[in-house]
C-alpha cells in the first residue's frame, strides 16, 4: 500500500526522451556503444509504469520540464464468444490535453513482472545508463536515489526524475539499494565486470554466489560459493525479465575462473584439493578455458600450473578417487582428489597426474612380482603341452611374472598376457595342485600365441585344435 505524503526519487543527468516511457520497443541504449550501460530491450521503463499501476502506486516522469502523468482507460473487448474489460494505460504531458493511449494495457507483463522491486529495477537502471552516456561519473550529483516528501516533487531542467509513491516494498528495495546495484555499494569500483569476494551482498541472506549482469543484481545461486560475480552484458544471457538460467550463468564463471589470476585460482584449488564442496570446486569444467572441451592456452597452462603449486604444493597429483593413493604415496608424491576439478588439471601440462605419474600398471592397482615356482611349472607344462601338438605358431616360450591386484567390486583377475609375457596373480600361483592355476597358464599363453581375444574364433581354435591332437 502506497505510504501518504512520499516518494522514491530517482534522479539523472540528461532529459530523456518520452518515448523511452511510451513507446514500447524504443530504447535509446540499444546499440549506443558506451561500456557498462545496462538497458537492452526497450520494455523495462514500460513495465516499470505498470508495476507501479498494478500495485497502486502513482508514478511520475518528468523529462526536464515535461511531466508525464499515467493512468487507465477502462474499454470492454469483445472477441466474439465473450466480453473482457481491458485496462489501457494512457498518459499526458504535463497536466494538459488528453489523455493517448500508450499501446498496452495493464496486464502487459503480468505473468511474470509481478514484483515491484522489477520496476525500481528498471528505473534505476535506466538514470544509470543515461548519467554513463552523458560522461558523468556515477558521483556525479546528478545521479541521485533518496526519498522525498511530496513537497519536493518538481522538475529540473537538464535532468530526468522519476518519482514512485513510497510503499513497504519499495522502501525494503531502496534499503537494499547496495546489494542491488554495485554502483551504489560500498566498493562501487565492483561494479566492474569480474570476480568479487564475498561482502554479504545476497539480498535475501546465505551463502551462494551472488550474479549480477553491469553491476545489476540478477540473483543469488543455492549453496556457498567462494566469490560473488559480475558479469558483462556480453558474458551472460538474460531474458526480457532480466533472468538468467543457472546453466548461462555457471558457464560464464567457468570461463571467468579459466583466465583468472594466479591467488584466485589458488583459492578455488585449495578448497577443491580439501574438499570442500563449493559451488566453483563442483564446477562442470568443460568450458573452463573457452568453447566446449577447449584445452588453455600457454598463459592460462601457466597461471593454472602455479596455482595449483601453491594450492596443493610441489608434491601434490591429482586424483579422481581414491584408488591408486598407495601407488602415488610409495613414489613419494601427495596424492590429491579434486572431485569435477581433476579433468580441467588433467588438461594442464604443468600438473602432475596420476596417470603422468604411475606406470600403467600402477593405475590399474597391480604390483608385478617375480614369478613363483608352481607359476613357472604351470607354464611350462602349458607350452609342453602346445609343442607337442605343434601348435606355438613358431614363436618362443614367453617370460612368466606374478602380481599383486587390488580387488574391483569383489573381482580378482586370474591372470593376463600383455607385452609378450604371461602374468599369474600371487593367489594362485603358489599352489602347484590348483587346477584354476593351469587353465590361467593355458589361457594365458592362447592369448600370447593366437594374440586373439577371449572368445574369439582364433581363441576357440587353438584349444580345440590342441585337444583333437593331444586326443
């Protein structure tokens, strides 16, 4: 409910234009190439007025000496099965003549701009846009936001003034005026496009990253974050309400943390490396370093690099889980996992990585031993058993080693062929009247010869051409 006697004054250099308030579509900010200026669409200032309409708070517009006053044309519509009543909003230039019809009607924008503050929005972001284009800075007296007794409100050649009846909404929205524009906080040099660190700026309270599109509050993302960030209007899309999805948004800061500095990097690094489950260490890092699955360039690989030197230390290899810690550790590296993180680190040549570090081998949780003497027999009472059927392919006894695995979902390999040698897991190997010993030494060493896979024909063969023979 309107509050008697007072309204929000918002107050910039230059006369605009009335047409930026009547005419829908018209913006004079489009295309005007002045950086920072917010204005796109050429809708806001007309929402803005029906806001203000729809919640019954009186508005006026003063363009240096012209005042535009607004108000409703009541019309019923008939659409040939029904009638309607419609609310035109209409408007005049300083309190003469009659009223013309301004294109829409009330219910322009009804679904989705139904909360005042969007209006205050727009006419705040519009004294901004105007104060850039003329040169002023945002000091500038010009530009001015405060509240007014009725008394005060008139025009001022070479400026524009909108004032807003006052009401609680409007009230709480200009007492967060420095959460809800950067140019007005605290530090207004933040209203620069970039990575901000958190100063309690999330209007509605918590932790999560706070966005914000020229300086503009867009809105606050679930969870905590490290940092607050302000984007361009080239770096994040919105919509015609000013809404960004949260797609757009933790791309644009994928791309931001990708050509940030080497303390900022470090400081996501560090949490990511402890981890700390933040909104950047949970980051989809596909677009870190520019278009989808990018690798960096020479600057970034560097910055990256060190960062993470300072993150984790000289030591440190990246990790996806767990598995393979006790190989990284025994070479006398900090293995490090880093959850969604480690496939941007694995892109930096810089940065040690599990599989820069430890042999393949070693990433499949296997240790190769010498061979036991049951293993040795087993073979050899295998290939006895090949050359006696004449089926070796010509090729020579293969070496025998064992190994060690760590077990995966409960699975143990028996034995594998790799490298022209035929290897017998410890399990197995030293138990010289195990039956599971000699079929891995007959399986493995069909392999070797055949060099076919399990199941395959040529597999299938050589068994079976073995025991017709020896048959």
């Amino acid at each position: 409910m309107p509050i008697s006697n007072q309204y929000l004054l918002i107050q910039n250099k230059g006369e605009a234009p009335i047409e930026g308030y009547t005419v829908l579509g018209y913006s004079s900010t489009r295309n005007c190439g002045v950086d920072g200026v917010i204005g796109q669409f050429g809708s806001g200032a007309k929402h803005a007025v029906n806001l203000c309409l729809r919640h019954g708070l009186a508005v006026w517009v003063y363009c240096g000496k012209t005042r535009l006053e607004f108000a409703l044309d009541k019309e019923v519509v008939n659409d040939g099965l029904s009638d309607e009543t419609v609310h035109h909003v209409v408007y005049r230039k300083n309190s003469s003549g009659t009223y013309k019809r301004a294109g829409w009607i009330l219910d322009f924008g009804v679904l989705d701009w139904d909360d005042v503050g969007m209006g205050i929005r727009e006419f705040i972001s519009n004294a901004i846009d105007r104060t850039l284009r003329e040169g002023g800075g945002l000091a500038d007296n010009h530009l001015s936001i405060k509240i007014v007794d009725d008394k005060d409100r008139r025009a001022k050649v070479g400026c524009t003034r909108v004032y807003v009846a006052m009401s609680d909404e409007v009230r709480e929205y200009f007492g967060q005026l420095g959460k809800r524009f950067l140019h007005f906080s605290d530090n207004p040099g933040a209203a620069k496009p970039g990575i901000l660190t958190k100063a309690g700026r999330a209007p509605e309270g918590g932790d999560g990253a706070v966005i914000y599109r020229e300086g503009v509050y867009v809105r606050t993302l679930s969870g905590q974050s490290l940092f607050d960030y302000n984007f361009s209007k080239d770096q994040i899309k919105i919509d015609e309400c000013r809404n960004s999805s949260e797609y757009y948004i933790k791309k644009a800061i994928s791309q931001l943390l990708g050509n940030a500095d080497t303390a900022t990097v470090a400081t996501v690094l560090r949490s990511a490396a402890e981890g700390t489950e933040l909104l950047e260490t949970q980051l989809d890092a596909d677009y870190m370093f520019g278009d989808y699955c990018s690798n960096p360039t020479e600057t970034q690989a560097d910055i990256w690099a060190r960062a993470w030197e300072v993150a984790a230390g000289p030591d440190a290899v990246v990790c996806n889980d767990t598995f393979g810690h006790a190989y990284v550790q025994g070479k006398g590296y900090k293995p490090r996992v880093v959850g969604k993180l480690a496939s941007t680190l694995k892109k930096v040549s810089g940065i040690k990585t599990a599989d820069s570090v430890l042999t393949a081998d070693e990433r499949q949780g296997r240790t190769i031993l010498p061979p036991s003497s049951d293993a040795i027999e087993a073979v050899d009472w295998a290939w006895d058993l090949f050359e006696t059927a004449n089926l070796t392919g010509g090729k020579e006894r293969p070496p025998v080693n064992c190994f060690q695995e760590i077990s995966k979902a409960g699975r143990i390999t028996s034995g594998f062929y790799k490298d022209g040698g035929v290897f017998i897991h410890t399990d197995i190997a030293n138990d010289g009247q195990n039956n599971e010993l000699r079929k891995t030494a007959l399986e493995e060493l069909t392999h070797y010869i055949t060099g076919a896979t399990d199941a395959s024909r040529d597999f299938q063969n050589l068994l079976l051409d073995a025991l017709v023979t020896l048959a």
